[in-house]
C-alpha cells in the first residue's frame, strides 16, 4: 500500500540520507510518495537531488517531491517525520558550557541536566507548531519524531496535542556498535540490545546490561572500569546516559 511520508528538516545530511535512504529499502514502502521538507533551500536542493538519484539507481518506484513549505507537503500525510532545531551547534555549546561555568559538571548538554532544560525550552514550541499544522491539515497522520531532547519533546507533543506520535532514538545501536569495537573488542553481533523504551537513556542501559550476560567468564568488572576511565571513547556514550537517567529529565511514558 503506497504512503505518502512528509520529512520534515530533510536537508540534514545526516537525517535525510539516512531516513531517504531506510525507507528505499523497505518493499512495503514502494511506490510511496516522499516530500521533502526544508527551510535551506541549498540543502534541500541537494536532498532531493540525491534522493531522486537513489530512487533511480535502486528503483524504489517512490514519486519524490521538494518544498520548503511543510503546510504545502502536509495534506493527505500518512507519517510526519521530523528532525528540527535551529541554530543547533553554537546553542548546543552554549547548552554544555554555561552549567560547566556555575559547576554543574559534565552532563551531556543535548538531552540531559540544565542543558537539556534550556535545549527543551527552545524545542518545545517549535514542535507544537508542526504538530499544530498536522492536527489541522493532516490530522490523521503519525508523527515520528527524532528531535532532541527526546522524549521531553514526545511528553508535550503527547500531553499538549492531539496528534499520534512516537518519539525514535538510536543512542541505543550506536552505544551497541561503540561498546563492542571500543570497549569490549567484541564483533558487533555478539552485544544484544534489549531497550524497554526507543530514548537514548533507556536504551543505553539496557544495552550495558545485555552485555554483561553475553561475555565470557567473569570479564565484566574489568572491562565496567574502562567504561568510566579517564580518556575513555565510549564514556560519552554510557556515562552520558546514566548521568541523563540521573539527572531525571524525563517521565518513562514519554515515548514507546
């Protein structure tokens, strides 16, 4: 059954490749329309070149179309796919080193701590007006969200609109692929992930825990302490989520 799937902040390199790409892949999804959704005009100009090229090249049947008016690609949506911030990198700095000046330590600013708080504060409407656009125009719809702070934004999407929605993380994959070939010198398939929630936080615990029931005899303690050790690589990806699990930024029911 085709779909029509409205990527909204689709000029991301990172989030329009990858969800372009995922849903190329998926036969279910052949023969879906894509709108492509962009406020840079630049950026979205080179998505959509590229996503015309992988249709093509992998013959996905899909119809791809480009605005930069998500009011324009709204109507008629079956899924609302988001990732949005602005002025993302000079805020985020700003998210990490204001609590670090007033001692509040090294909290992963992004999602966690006070800069988490100040991220949200910035996020929050923004979401609530896409959300606002899709309750009137394609009310219907899922909202998949893949904006930060997470599950903050999916606990106000959920509490102060109407719209099905479900927030998406892969901190729990990329903290997999990163405790096996970092940490543990493990091969990849060898580390499960068992994730009560699709958060970051939750899934990085989860994922730590699997670990230790599939190692061999006894590693653990050894290799809990590289973990947290001084110039560790993998220390922002499993320190940085129990210090957001500790610092309680969000309810667990904000997203599934």
């Amino acid at each position: 059954m085709p779909y029509k799937i409205v990527l909204i902040g689709a000029g991301s390199f990172s989030f329009g490749t990858m969800t372009v790409r995922d849903l190329l892949e998926a036969p279910e999804m052949r023969g879906s329309e894509i709108v492509l959704v962009d406020l840079n005009e630049e950026r979205l100009d080179r998505m959509y070149r590229l996503a015309r090229r992988l249709n093509e090249t992998w013959q996905g049947e899909m119809k791809i179309t480009a605005t930069t008016d998500r009011r324009e690609a709204l109507p008629g949506a079956d899924i609302v796919v988001g990732a949005v911030e602005r002025n993302r990198y000079p805020l985020w700095q700003l998210d990490i080193e204001i609590p670090r000046k007033h001692g509040c330590g090294d909290l992963y600013g992004e999602t966690g701590g006070p800069g988490g708080f100040f991220h949200t504060l910035r996020q929050v409407p923004l979401l609530l007006e896409i959300a606002q656009d899709i309750e009137e125009l394609c009310p219907d719809a899922w909202f998949v969200n893949m904006s930060n702070p997470e599950s903050r934004l999916t606990l106000a999407l959920t509490r102060y609109t109407n719209v099905k929605t479900v927030g998406v993380c892969l901190g729990a994959y990329i903290t997999r692929r990163n405790l096996a070939s970092v940490v543990l010198k493990l091969p990849e398939e060898e580390v499960d992930v068992k994730a009560a929630a699709s958060t970051i936080a939750t899934g990085c615990w989860n994922c730590a825990t699997r670990v230790q029931a599939r190692t061999s005899t006894r590693p653990w303690p050894r290799r809990s302490r590289m973990l947290t050790r001084p110039g560790s690589r993998s220390r922002a990806n499993v320190s940085g989520a129990l210090a957001i699990i500790l610092a309680r930024p969000i309810a667990t029911s904000a997203s599934t």
